[in-house]
C-alpha cells in the first residue's frame, strides 16, 4: 500500500498547507521519465519518515491549476511545505540522499 497522498486542487489545503507535519509534494507526469525515476525513491521516503513526514503527489496534466498556482514550468518539481508554507523547492531529478537531505532539515 503507498503511503503517498494524491494531491489535488480539492484536497490540498487539508492535506498540504494544513497538515501538522511537513510535507513533501511531488508535480510529476505519466509520461515524464525523470519523474519516474524519483518515484522508488519518493516512495521509499514517505515509508521511511510514515508520521513525521508527507508525501503527496500532484499530476500535473491532470492538476493545471494548482501546478500554475506554484509556478511549475519543468516536471519533476519537489516542494517541501512547513506549517503551510513552501520553505523549498527543486527541480529536476535527484538520488533518494539528495531528497532526503532536502526534506531532513524540515523534520
């Protein structure tokens, strides 16, 4: 069972800028390689950190809007969220230590 959120303009507010735990939010697409590659490694992260740490995942091409809202122009993107505030941001894909050490200073 994935421990990932899937995100959406609906839930977003609850899940993401409400949650009591930092959340790392993941703008991705079916058809984006990159994305796919970081997937294991998101996955395994939100395993990892269950309870201290969130993971949702927002698709792109079916989240337009709330991809605009945060300004994603290249997939993937990694936003780290704290107490409703996006506090990071990366574009590109990265090995599991890199995204690991992006959300680590946040927990």
């Amino acid at each position: 069972m994935s421990t990932e959120v899937t995100l959406s303009s609906d839930n977003f507010q609850t899940e993401v800028l409400n949650s009591p735990v930092p959340v790392l939010v993941d703008f991705w697409a079916e058809w984006c390689m990159p994305c796919k590659m970081i997937a294991p490694a998101v996955e395994e992260l939100a395993k990892s950190y269950s309870g201290r740490l969130k993971v949702g995942k927002v698709n792109v091409d079916d989240e337009g809007d709330l991809a605009a809202e945060y300004g994603i122009l290249s997939i993937p993107t990694l936003l780290v969220f704290k107490d409703g505030q996006m506090v990071r941001q990366q574009v590109g894909a990265l090995p599991r230590p890199a995204i690991e050490a992006m959300v680590k200073e946040y927990l």
